[in-house]
C-alpha cells in the first residue's frame, strides 16, 4: 500500500466517524433521497445536512444529481454499503 493510499484511507474513515454522516450513509443504503428527505429523517437542519453531504460528497462516499431546485443524493457506489455492513457486523460481534 502507498503512503497516498494510506492518507484516501484515512480520510475515508475520518469521514466515516462521525455519527451524523454515518445516518446519513445509512438513510441513503435505502436509496436516493433529498437533502430535505435527510434532514427530516435526521432531525437535523437542512443546512447541517448539506454540510455533511459535501464533506461525503468530497470523500466519494456519496454522489449528487440535480433535478430542478433539488439535489438528490446517492451513496457513490456498492462499496459504501459495504462498508457499512462490515463495520456493523464487526461491532456486533465485538459486542457481544
């Protein structure tokens, strides 16, 4: 593995680790929502929403569309729930 590998992975997980954006990956895993879907989903304003989509969006964990006034997110790839479901299952099991 590469030192520039090293540092994308990182800040993979850096952005992974933080439980609001972890909702968020997780609420897209269902499919592609808006941001107004996410926040009200989250409980969180659509401002701050928008803000941890940018920092996924910039870590290549999720991708946007337009459609007319609104942004629909995705989770960029199969990857990302990947991920996600790798995690859970090593948090369950270390869990239990």
């Amino acid at each position: 593995m590469t030192r520039r590998e090293l540092e994308e992975l990182a800040e993979l997980f850096h952005q992974m680790a933080d439980v609001t954006r972890l909702e968020l990956l997780t609420a897209l895993g269902g499919g592609e929502k808006c941001v107004c879907e996410l926040a009200s989903d989250s409980r969180v304003s659509v401002s701050a929403v928008s803000h941890q989509l940018r920092s996924l969006r910039t870590a290549r964990l999720v991708k946007s569309r337009r459609e007319g006034r609104h942004v629909y997110y995705s989770l960029d790839d199969d990857h990302v729930l990947a991920l996600l479901d790798v995690g859970l299952e090593h948090v369950r099991e270390t869990g239990e």
